[in-house]
C-alpha cells in the first residue's frame, strides 16, 4: 500500500465528523424549511429518548450548542418563561421568565414566536409584544422592551405571533404601530435603530434574502408584502396582499432569486424582485396557507393549503410547480390546520401533522410516495427542530426527543 494511500485513509479515520447542524431559529438555520442532516425510514412506532412537560405555547423548540430551548407560559402565571435542556438527555439546564401584561386569547395564552439563538444570546418575541435578549449560557435577562406599549399598539386577535429575526446587529420585528409597522433594535442594547411604515402587524415572520444583488428585509404585513434596506430601513419595494381575514401566519419564502408568499384566504403569490421592484410571475387565489410556511425542493413547492369554512377544517398536501403554480398531486386530509414540512439533507420530506403524526416521504412530480409514518405526540401546531440526528418536537403538554439517525 503507497503512503500517499495510507495516510488518506489516515486523514479520513482521524478527521474529527463534521459539526451537527444547529436549528437556532424560526423554519431552520436558513429559515426555510432546509436542514442538511438526513433521515431515513423507520419501521415501526418511534419512541421518545426523553420527554420532558413542558408550559402551554405554540412557540417552537430550537437547537443551538447540544441545548434546546423552549418558550412558554409558566403555569398560570401571566409571565413568559425561557428553558434550557441538554439534547442527549432532555435534562433542565436552568429556567427564567418575566411577568408581562396578562392575556388569554383563543387558543392558549403561551407564546406563539419561535426563539433565534444568535452567538450567546437567545432572542424571544412574546404573545404581549415583549422583545427580549438572554443570555444562551445561564438565561440572564439582558433586556426587555414591550413593543405595544412602547409603540401604542393594539394587540392581534390571537396575539403577537411573530419570530423575531436577528442579522445585522439587529433585531427585525413586525410592530405594525403608526410609523413603526416594522422596526429594528440594536441587538446590543434593545434600542430603536429605524421604524418605518405604518402597516398594521401580521401573525407572519420576517425573512432576510438577497435580491437584484442586494440583501432585503422582506415582511409580510397586514397591508402588504414590503422589502426594506436591512441597514437604514429604507423601502425597497411593495406589493399590495391584504388577506381579508387579517391572518396571515406564513413566513416569506426566498427561492433563489424568487419569492413566494401566502395567506389564509388570499392564496399565494410568486414574485421576482429585483434590488427596487418586485414583478408578479404568477399569483393562484386557491393555493391558501394558514400556518404552514411551503418547501421548495427542485422546480416544486410542497404546500399545505386549507379551507377554514365549514365545522371540520382539513389541509391538503399539494405539489405545486414552482414556475407556473400548477398543481401537479395533492395528497387531501393530512391535517386539520397545519402541518410542517422540512427538506433532509438526502432529499427527503418529513412532514409532521397538527394530530402528531410523522411522515417522510419522497419528493416526486407525479404522486405522493410514503416512506414512513408514526405516531409520535399529541395535537401540536409548533415545528419541529432537526438537530444532530434527532428531532425535537413539542405538543400541547410535552416536549419530546427522538434519535432519527440510529
């Protein structure tokens, strides 16, 4: 055997494995339903490594340095807490909250934004308005604003549901006050680096994306879909897409230099922005998303579209085709509102349900093709996390571990 030989196969046993991919944020670390780790189909039932009960929220778990972290309401308090869990063995690493303003909507009273863990920090967006900093190592409260108050802002309906979105040294929230629809905080410090607009707030989530070779802030309001200067808070361009509900929940999806937005009763639109203007490739009123931000795999968006009317609400898993919004296959009954689908890292779908079931499946152009499903939790409208081989999961009372690469 050469040395040129021996020491390759040297330099591959002793090479350390590649580092595990964190979750940190809302949709994934790249906000968009991708995950580089990979899964494969499973037989029978799976179950939990641990499980652990968790406070009422439909906030979703996020990975980030082996801790996940969960935000919910502690007991009955009206208080907003913060949790961290090793991710081998779901034991507390410590837990802290603060009292905010009481609230009981439709639907729970524990928060509904996803936590970003950036660096040493931890970034949480309250059912109240409440913008805090913490620290990812013990849980410190570093700061806190409460952004309705701050800016004289009515609450949602259902609550502010929104994901604080970190890049920058900024924090980019969805306010919707008068001359703060959208605003960005210091990172730092909590205070207010712009405001701009007075678009009223969405339930949906910011997305940063470069377009006509400039990074833009994207946010769908309760008016429209707006792209900003992340830096200044200068408007790049608009496009009118008031949902008559008023309760759009998806986030804006980058694909490549492609953009795509949905709503609750209002369908989905496809845009092509360029660095001041956006142009409309295709827009399909029947394509409506309640929660479920869609995937892009290839040329197709895998999309979970409903229909609120009626006693018994059902979604619909729809393979779209991403240039025309032709449906190619649906797939009906997968849900009652929501389902979140996230793309593995060899090619495949997983897809978990509002009745807290798990699915992977293929992505194909012409049907649906079921690799694996389980039950594997109670009713859950959070997403699920993909993090070092296991998925984090948490329902209505739990939340729960599962090793996916065994």
């Amino acid at each position: 055997m050469s040395r040129f030989l021996i020491g390759l196969i040297l330099a591959i046993t002793l090479s350390p494995p590649a580092p595990a991919a964190d979750w940190p944020q809302f949709l994934g670390p790249t906000r968009d339903n991708a995950s580089t780790e990979t899964v494969s189909a499973w037989t029978g039932e799976l179950k939990p490594a641990w499980k652990v009960p968790v406070g009422s929220a439909h906030s979703s778990p996020v990975v980030a340095h082996g801790l996940v972290y969960a935000f919910y309401q502690p007991g009955k308090k009206a208080a907003d807490a913060l949790a961290a869990y090793d991710l081998k063995t779901g034991d507390k690493k410590w837990e802290k909250s603060y009292d905010r303003d009481p609230f009981d909507p439709l639907f729970g009273a524990g928060p509904r934004g996803t936590p970003a863990v950036v660096g040493d920090d931890v970034f949480t967006l309250g059912g109240t308005g409440v913008l805090a900093r913490w620290d990812a190592k013990t849980g410190d409260l570093k700061w806190k604003v409460d952004t309705l108050r701050e800016f004289k802002v009515d609450n949602l309906f259902f609550g502010v549901s929104g994901s604080p979105l970190v890049g920058g040294g900024k924090v980019f929230v969805n306010v919707g006050g008068k001359g703060a629809g959208v605003v960005a905080f210091d990172r730092n410090t909590g205070k207010v680096a712009w405001k701009a607009t007075d678009d009223g707030a969405s339930y949906s989530s910011p997305t940063l994306a470069k377009f006509g070779g400039k990074e833009q802030l994207v946010v769908l309001t309760k008016q429209f879909i707006r792209a900003f200067d992340p830096a200044t808070g200068a408007v790049l361009w608009k496009h009118p897409f008031r949902d008559p509900s008023n309760e759009s929940a998806t986030a804006p999806l980058a694909v490549g230099d492609e953009l795509v937005c949905s709503s609750v009763t209002l369908g989905s639109v496809l845009l092509k922005p360029a660095a001041d203007s956006a142009k409309v490739v295709w827009a399909k009123r029947g394509l409506n998303c309640y929660f479920s931000t869609p995937t892009a795999v290839g040329s197709d968006l895998y999309m979970l579209n409903g229909v609120l009317k009626g006693i018994t609400p059902s979604v619909t898993l729809r393979c779209v085709e991403l240039a025309t919004g032709k449906v190619r296959w649906e797939k009906p009954n997968v849900g009652n509102f929501h389902a979140a689908v996230i793309r593995t890292g060899n090619g495949k779908l997983l897809m978990l349900d509002d009745n807290g079931y798990l699915t992977l499946f293929q992505p194909d152009e012409k049907e649906f093709k079921q690799l694996a499903r389980t039950k594997v939790c109670g009713p859950t409208w959070a997403h699920p996390a993909l993090s070092d081989g296991r998925l984090v999961i948490r329902d209505e009372k739990d939340l729960l571990c599962f090793e996916m690469a065994k």
